[in-house]
C-alpha cells in the first residue's frame, strides 16, 4: 500500500510538462506492488481542481485510488510536529497539509510517493519516500 501525496496527483490531473510523466510512471508502479491511497487531506486539496464531487470520484475510482482515513495517533503527531515547525520560527500558513500527510505515512507504516521531499524528510525522518531524489 502506498499513500500519495496531492502534487502527483495534481500533475496528472493538470498534465503538468515536467512532471506528469515521472508521476503517471511512478504511480503505476506503486500501483503494481498494491493498494493506491489517498488521506482527507488530499482530497481536499486535489477537489480544487474539480468542479463537481462526481467528477473527482470517478477519477479516483478510473485510477484505483481509495480515500483512507487518518488515524487519530497521525492526527496528534501532525499537530505537534506543526507546534515544533512554529517553535523553530517556522512562518508559513500552509504546511499543516503537508504535516497530516507525513503524520498519515509514518503512523501508518506507509511509504509515500511525492516530489515534495525537503519538509518530509526534516519532520518525518524515519519515512520511506518515493520522490525524485530519493
């Protein structure tokens, strides 16, 4: 089972020039070894591009990706990585997502396919990431 962050699926999804090979090939192969998930999280930042639930649905479910739900010990870490983030002056608003997302993956034992590496890999050091660089 792997957990997907949103930036592959938005690469998909908006057939980005640089990025939306690597991501479909990646995805495939994630795809190939089991189960494609997705937490609440990303898809609530992936619906910004869709103008319809149906429409969104349908192409979770034409991709074989299933929404799963955080657990409440990945609900807690995110909050108290983000408390960390904000005590080592860290100023931006929009990374929570990113904090849940990692949360979701260590909690779960799940690695996680993103091209997002530097946050997860200083907040998250023990997970398994499937980016780019790794």
């Amino acid at each position: 089972m792997t957990l997907v962050d949103t930036n592959l699926l938005l690469d998909i999804v908006t057939d980005d020039p640089v990025w939306a090979d690597w991501s479909i090939r990646h995805l495939e192969m994630c795809a190939a070894e089991g189960s494609i998930i997705i937490n609440d999280v990303v898809y609530a930042e992936l619906s910004v591009r869709f103008d319809r639930i149906e429409t969104l649905d349908h192409m979770l479910d034409a991709s074989g990706i299933t929404l799963a739900a955080m657990p409440r010990p990945a609900l807690f870490l995110a909050g108290k990585i983000f408390q960390r983030y904000r005590a080592a002056g860290g100023t931006r608003n929009g990374v929570l997502p990113d904090f849940f997302i990692g949360a979701h993956a260590v909690v779960a034992g799940l690695p996680l396919l993103t091209r997002d590496i530097r946050r997860y890999r200083t907040y998250f050091p023990t997970i398994r990431l499937i980016a780019p660089q790794s």
